[in-house]
C-alpha cells in the first residue's frame, strides 16, 4: 500500500481521500530572522478566539506563554545562549571574556549587597542620564562574552503521518483539502486519547473554566481553516512582521527553505538546518516545518520524532498472539484437571 | 538535518549555553541499572517535550477491570462446559461487574461524557479505542446475557416467577452457554488491545514497552481473574482458577522482564516514586500469590488470600504502568536522550520507499538527493526501534 502509517507520501490529501485537492498548504519558519514580537501569538488569540491560557511570569527569558496547548496555538521561545551570533561581527573584537550578562550582573549584585558597588558602577559620582552612547556597548568593559538569542515561533506541524489523527476513535480529527489536520469541534467527546498521541506536546484538552468556550474538548491549530478557505493568509503569518512565518504551497515553501540554508551556509551560518523537511523523515514530513539555527531540542522540539503508530502493525500482531495465549491458557487450566 | 560536524562536536556547549535548561542533570537513584548511560541533554527550560495524557485513575481503573472482566468471562465459560458451578456463578457476575464499572470509568473520563456515543459513528483500525470501543461493544452484550442467565438460575426464577414470564427466563437461561462461550471468544481481545492502547502514543515508557505489553496486560488479567476465581469458588472447583492464575502470574512476570530489557531508559520511572512503588508491590504480591496458589490450594482461607493478593498485583501492576508512563511524559529527559543519541549514532531517521508521482527536477528534487548523499556517506538511513 501507501503507507499509510510510515514513511514518504505523494499527495496527503488524496491518500485521505479528496479527489483533486488543492496543493497542500503549510508553514515555513524561518527562526533565523525571528525578532519575537509575539505578533503571531497575539493574531492567533484574536482570528481564532482562543481563550486566555495564563497570565504568569516563568522566569524563562521573555518567554511567558510557556508552551503549545489547548489555548495556545502559537508559542515563541526564547533561549539565551553564551554564544557568537554567526555571520555577524558583534563588536567584542580584541576584548576579554569572562562570564555571561547574566553571571556578571548577579556577581555585581552580590558585590554591592556588601556594600561595593564599583562593580554596579554607580559609585562614580556622576548620574546616568540614559543618553545614548557614542561608542559600542560595553566596548570598555573588562568582562564580555559572546551572546546571541534565539527566538522561534512553534505551532502545531500538521504531519503527514499525524498520530492525533490516526489514533481519534471519533473521528472528530480530520485531514483537510489543504492537507491540514483539525479538530472538529462538534464531534470531539474529550477522551484525550491524541494528547499523549502527539510526538511534539502540541494537542491539549481544554480546562473548564471560567465558562470557556469548547472545554473538555481536544484544541488545536487548525493552520485557520477558515481563512485558507476563502483563499486567505492564516492570521499568524499574515501578522509577521519580518516574514519569519511564510505561508504557502508546501513543496514551494521547502525549495525557498533550500535556498534560504544555502544563503545562511554562504553567510557563515553554518549551524542553520531544516527540522521537519524531509518527506521521508519519521513522521513524513511536516506541514509546518523550521529552519533552526541550532539543534531542535534547544528549542523543546523533539531531536528525531518517529510517529508512534509506525509500529502499530506489529502492535496489533502482538496483540493478537496474546490474545491467542490467554485463550489457550485457559483452555488448558480446564483440560489439565481433567488430564 | 544537521550535516555540519561542528555542531555536534558543540553539545557540551549548548548544555551550559541553554539558560534554565535541564541539561547537566543526572541520573537520580543510578547503580540499579548501569546500562543507561548518564542523561547528559539540551532541553528548553526543562519543560517536557510531550503531553502527559490528561488521564485520571479511570483508565489504569478500567486497564484493571477489563482484565478482570475477560479472564472471568473464560473461567465463566469453562466452568459452565465443564460443570463447575461454584466458579461458573462469580466468574459469570464478576465479567458483568466489572466490564459494567470499566464502561462507567471509561464514559467519566471522557472531557465530553455526553457524547460517548461519537465512538460508534466510525471504526478505524489505525485508533486502538475505536478498535477497542467495536470489542467491548460485542463483548458487553455477550457478558451481560451470561450473566443475566447467572442471575435467573440463581434466583431460581423459573420457580417463582408469574407463568407470563417464565418463558423469558426459559430462553435467558438457554442463552447463558452461548453467550457465555461468545463471551469467551472476544474476552482475550478485551485483555489485550488495551495494551495497544496506551502503547500506540507517543508517551515514553507506555511506547517503549509496545512489545511486551500485550503480553503482560494478558497476564495480568489472567492472575486477577483466577486470583478472583480462588476467592470465590469452592477449593475442588478452583482448580482452573488457579492454574490460570499460576500461569498469568508467570507470564506477567516473564512479559516484565522482558520489557523492561528492551525499553532502556524508558524503563527508569517504573523504578521511581509512586509507579516504582507500585511495580514493586505488583512483583511482590504476585510472587506472594502465585506461590500461595499452588502451596494452598487444598486450604480454602489461603486460597482467598492467594487470590486476593492476586488481584491486588493486577491492579497495581496496571496503576503502575500508567503512571509510569505519565512520568515519563513530563520529564524532557525520556524524550530527549533516547532520541539524540539514536540520531548521534545512527543519523536521522530517514524512511526508504519514496513514492512520488511526477516529481521534475528542480531545487527540491536537487536537495532531495543531496540529503540521500549525505545519509548514504554516513552509512545508515534505517530508523531503530
């Protein structure tokens, strides 16, 4: 057959059973080029009218959504990292290192709470204006490292092989002309199942309260099916600013995302690599896949994802052969007293 | 994806580099099992990759009675063929009780109770609950009509009943033995495919066990049944019970062992906390009550013992797993390590059988072969398992 569970497919949406789909649509984001805005987040709520998932300080950068779920359809990371920024000149040139921003702060922080302040450097006598500077930001100073930050924008990365999907005994999870995965949410009856289905913690059941709208039921991206059926952009890419999310046919979007590595390589960026690409990786190619500048799991992405139901043929098999030993257990329990 | 030596030459780097990452962190409780190599990883502020599953105590609960309700529907079926009426009568109420309670835990999980029903409207292979959901639907109609023929012989209500509805209970009690063996027949699917269940996800320990857990989950069902069986029937008429029981105690364990083999670090939470208490109260109660069986098997009162510490060992043997599970999804670790270092040895997982239609030249089909370079230099393109 096809496979239908594992492995590279030709046309999704026709393999689901639509006759002359149109090409399928995905999602092409390019991190590199992330300023973390937020924008997409935010558009997301609003088109979808996604519910509040939270207002908490996590302490993780200026990351305070935290991670995909039920009311997060969009979620941009940020790592900070004591790391050169490839391709780039950041100015530190000729000057020492020692440990990070951050480091140095809590050092200087600890120094001035036994009363030296030298290190906080507002001992001088004179009072910061917050002029702008003439010369580079911390051009002078004794203790650099080299530092850069990654930002990326997560969504759901409607697989080719979506476990969600294969695993919804209702049939409320569906793939879509577009060859999108998405949630109807008038057939979903919350049994959670695609929840720990899912190899990237994307799908959640959504938590009564405060009256939401859909509690109980399993929420998701749905890439907004309904803007792609009045032939629109999803409201997350059309929102970027920096065109960091990309919207498109996805075998266009992954010769721009060849092109764009090739760029990035001939840059000096050599760590760029695409996550989620390939057709033929473990999950068939994503609908939604990224470029990273470093390795997925830096981001909270799984480093090799294989969809769960690839061994689901021989599951069954199992299945069947225990099946097959209990019953031939208990029929001897009854002959061997007769015996 | 990566083809650039350098950055896997950099992963200690990226440890540190990572603000908030649980990377660095070691093995808790190490010695036990030297074959895990020290979890050295990069994650995102040590937030889990996965979704714990948003399960509560019904599913391990229902894990647990659909053994119980299959292994009582063969002990029902074969005491009743073999005339052993003090194990027919509770095996036969005890597959009702508890295929009845399983159902109930089943619908009160559900984030939507109201629409159960929506498992009916299709049947998917590829979804163990909607296969499961076909399975208990024969096989609840099967167990009910046995039981409810159990019911009418006990009551002995052909004798009392108004003349109007004996005939009814005439052809229930005729129906017991056909329903009972049907019952039978589809009762060891109702004790495996459960273990497909929970293994077809992604969750750590629940899919590295895929093997296995069939295997086990038959056992298990097969001690608590017999387990229930010894409380309940009479020591002359116990016998089937305990040698099934006997023989799912052996094969539990022996499944356990196995698994716990092939699952590598996977294994690891079955040994922590609660679902380490529970695999360990699972062993010993089933070591207790195997060796119980067959030691008191003339004593009525070790018997019950036996058995009931049989039952015990199923239920905790299914807590444990589902916890263990739901561990090993909130932990990025499970995730993580097993993951990096299949693709540190081995390259990415890149699946052979591309079947394109019309696929023309162009950048894309260019970056195709390129890829296939790459992996075909490395020597390895096959995905573990």
């Amino acid at each position: 057959m096809s496979n239908d569970l594992y492995g590279p497919v030709a046309n999704v949406a026709e393999q689901a059973g639509w006759e002359a789909p149109p090409p399928r649509k995905g999602f092409f984001t390019d991190t590199s080029i992330c300023i973390g805005c937020k924008a997409c987040e935010v558009a997301c709520k609003e088109w979808n009218q996604v519910p509040e998932d939270g207002l908490n300080w996590l302490g993780s950068s200026y990351d305070n959504t935290g991670a995909l779920g039920a009311s997060t359809w969009r979620h941009v990371a940020f790592i900070e990292q004591s790391k050169p920024l490839p391709g780039q000149e950041p100015g530190f040139e000729g000057a020492p290192t020692g440990p990070s921003a951050t480091d140095a702060l809590n050092r200087s922080v600890d120094e001035a709470q036994q009363g030296n302040l030298a290190m906080l450097g507002t001992d001088s006598g004179q009072v910061s204006l917050g002029m702008p500077a003439t010369r580079l930001p911390g051009a002078d100073s004794t203790s650099r490292t080299e530092f850069r930050w990654l930002m990326a924008s997560d969504v759901c990365k409607h697989c080719t092989h979506a476990a969600c999907l294969d695993v919804c005994p209702t049939g409320s999870l569906f793939r879509t002309e577009f060859g999108t995965v998405v949630v109807q949410e008038d057939i979903c009856n919350g049994c959670g199942y695609c929840v720990p289905a899912c190899p990237f913690g994307v799908i959640d059941r959504r938590i009564e309260e405060h009256g939401v709208k859909n509690a109980g039921i399993a929420q998701k991206c749905t890439l907004c099916y309904d803007r792609l059926q009045a032939d629109m952009t999803p409201a997350c890419a059309k929102a970027c600013p920096t065109e960091s999310i990309q919207f498109g046919d996805l075998d266009e979007l992954r010769d721009r995302a060849q092109k764009r590595v090739e760029q990035l390589h001939a840059n000096g960026v050599t760590n760029a690599r695409l996550y989620l690409e390939d057709k033929t990786d473990g999950i068939g190619g994503a609908g939604a896949f990224f470029l990273l500048l470093d390795e997925p799991e830096t981001y909270g992405f799984p480093p090799d994802p294989v969809v769960t139901t690839r061994d689901l043929p021989s599951m069954w098999r199992r299945a069947g052969l225990a099946a097959a030993a209990l019953l031939a257990g208990a029929v001897a329990s009854f002959l061997g007293g007769r015996a | 994806m990566s083809t650039q030596g350098t950055e896997h030459g950099n992963r200690k780097d990226d440890v540190r580099a990572v603000i908030g990452s649980a990377g660095g962190r070691r093995r808790r409780g190490g010695g036990e099992r030297s074959m895990v190599p020290p979890a050295e990883f990069t994650s995102y502020y040590g937030r889990p990759v996965l979704k714990p599953s948003p399960w509560q105590a019904d599913i391990p609960a229902y894990l647990f009675l659909g053994g119980l309700a299959a292994g009582s529907s063969l002990l029902g079926a074969g005491a009743d063929v073999t005339g052993r009426q003090s194990l027919k009568r509770p095996a036969r109420f005890a597959a009702v009780a508890a295929i009845s309670a399983s159902f109930a835990a089943l619908v009160h999980d559900l984030g939507k109770p109201s629409r159960f029903i929506n498992m009916l409207r299709v049947a998917k292979p590829t979804s163990p609950m909607s296969v499961g959901t076909w399975i208990l639907s024969v096989y609840g109609p099967l167990a009910g009509l046995a039981g409810a023929a159990e019911l009418v012989d006990t009551v002995r209500a052909d004798r009392w009943l108004p003349g109007r509805l004996r005939t009814p209970a005439r052809v229930l009690h005729a129906s017991g033995r056909p329903a009972g063996i049907g019952a039978a027949l589809v009762a060891p699917a109702v004790a495996s495919y459960t273990a497909v269940l929970i293994s077809d996800t992604a969750t750590p320990t629940w899919h590295a066990g895929h093997r296995e857990m069939p295997f086990l989950f038959a056992g298990s069902a097969a001690a608590a049944s017999g387990g229930l069986g010894m409380i309940a029937a009479s020591t002359t008429d116990a016998g089937p019970a305990r040698r099934l029981a006997v023989g799912g105690v052996l094969l539990d364990l022996g499944a356990e062992q196995l698994m716990e083999k092939s699952m590598g670090l996977a294994a690891e939470p079955m040994h922590q906390g609660k679902p380490g208490l529970l695999m360990r109260a699972a062993k010993a109660l089933n070591v207790v009550g195997g060796v119980g069986a067959i030691v008191g098997r003339r004593s009525r009162a070790l018997s019950a013992a036996s058995g009931a510490a049989l039952v015990a060992g199923s239920a905790c043997t299914r807590f444990g797993i589902f916890y263990a599970g739901q561990e090993s999804a909130k932990d990025p670790k499970y995730t993580i390590v097993p993951q990096r270092e299949r693709v540190d040895e081995q390259g990415p997982t890149r699946v052979e059988g591309l079947r394109t239609r019309g696929t023309g030249a162009g950048p894309a089909a260019d970056a195709r072969q390129r890829t296939t370079s790459t992996l075909s230099r490395r020597g390895t393109n096959s995905p573990i398992t």
